[in-house]
C-alpha cells in the first residue's frame, strides 16, 4: 500500500520536473506551487547527488583565477548549467501565479556581488514562493498541480 503512494509521489516530483524543463522557453503562464518545489527539491537532490558523484570519482578540477584557487566539480557544473536558465523560467511563471510582474526575478541578479544581499533576496523569494497563487489572474486561470502555458 505504502509504495504504491511512494511511487506515485516519485512519478509526480519526476513528471514536475520534467514539465519545468520541457517548458523552459516559456515566459508566460503560471507555475503552481506543488509544481515549483517539486522541481525545486528534485532538482535540489540532483544536484547532491552529482555533487557527490564528483567527490567520489575524483572529478573536481582546480582553476586559478586572480591568485585564487576554485574548485570545480564537472557533473555538477554541466547539470547546474543546463538547469539554470529553466529554473528562472519556472520562477517567473511562480510570480506569475502570485499575480507579480515576472521582472522581480532581476533582483536575485543584480546584487550578485554583495553575497550576503543576495542570500537575504534568494530567502525572500522562497517564502514568497511558498504562499497560495490567487485565482485567475491577468496571467491565466489557476494551475492545479501542473504548469499553465
């Protein structure tokens, strides 16, 4: 009984994922919240994963730049790369569903120098993320679970 929901659980955080990079080109539309953090946590895991992939296999290269050294974990970089761009998509159509200017999403950008400002702005967009969309809006009707294109 138990790994029949299991299992459910798992096809929806894949197929929400999936939905969310299948769909990265597309601006318009809302991005409901169970679609948003099921490709956040999802995607979030990966990520560790990969992370870990790189520790073990030893796949971590370091690069100077500046007198400074950076290390640099393969997998993880290509996927980060490859995820990046739908992850900012998926956000701008979770604005969307909040009934907020998909523009706000710049200002996770624009104080990327100063860390800590950007930290501080990153924490806030994800509590905003976590409030309840409202009903149709002048972005679309109210997504149930899926993304609304």
């Amino acid at each position: 009984m138990h790994n029949i929901r299991l299992g459910r659980v798992i096809s929806i955080f894949i197929s929400n994922w999936w939905d969310a990079i299948l769909h990265y080109f597309y601006f318009s539309g809302r991005t409901s919240r169970s679609g948003f953090w099921c490709f956040a946590i999802l995607n979030s895991l990966i990520l560790y994963f990969l992370f870990c992939i790189d520790e073990y296999f030893h796949l971590i290269y370091r690069v100077t730049f500046h007198y400074y050294y950076y290390d640099i974990h393969l997998f993880f970089l290509i996927y980060f790369l490859l995820t990046i761009f739908p992850s900012f998509v998926l956000f701008i159509r979770r604005l969307h569903d909040l009934n907020l200017s998909g523009w706000w999403v710049l200002l996770m950008i624009i104080p990327l120098p100063y860390l800590y400002l950007n930290f501080l702005i990153q924490i806030i967009f994800l509590v905003m993320a976590s409030f309840p969309g409202s009903e149709n809006n002048r972005y679309g009707i109210k997504p149930i679970n899926q993304v609304t294109v």
